[in-house]
C-alpha cells in the first residue's frame, strides 16, 4: 500500500514531467515566432537606417539651398 510519502513523491514527478513537456511544447511552438521577430527587426533597422540617411542627404542639400539662395535657416525659426 502507498504511503503519503510515497503518493507525495509520485505527484513531484508527475508534476515535473508535465512542466517539462509544457515547456519543451511551448518552446516548440515559440521558436518561429522568434525567428520572426528578429527578422521585422533587422528590416525595421534597415528601414531606418535608409530613412536616416535620406534625411541627412536632404538636410545637406537644403543647406546648399539656403546658402546659395541666401536664406538664414535661424532667421526661418
């Protein structure tokens, strides 16, 4: 006859061989979810970066602009 010892010691186990198999579903079923979010994120970053480079090269060109044209950019504030 089982003991309460011994019902206590098969109830950890069982316990833990759930949380184990819960886990190892859940990661399963996470991973592609990951692996997309790092991809949207190298794309934004990407994205960015193209953005910030357009603004930089529009920002040049219309200080060429106001210089050539003879505009003060603080006088515009």
């Amino acid at each position: 006859m089982l003991t309460k010892t011994d019902l206590s010691q098969i109830s950890g186990i069982v316990t833990e061989a759930i949380d184990n198999r819960v886990t190892v579903i859940i990661e399963k079923q996470l991973k592609p979810i990951i692996k997309d979010i790092y991809k949207i994120k190298k794309d934004l970053k990407l994205v960015t970066n193209y953005f910030d480079k357009k603004y930089i090269n529009h920002d040049i060109r219309i200080t060429q602009l106001e210089k050539h044209v003879g505009i003060n950019s603080s006088q515009l504030a």
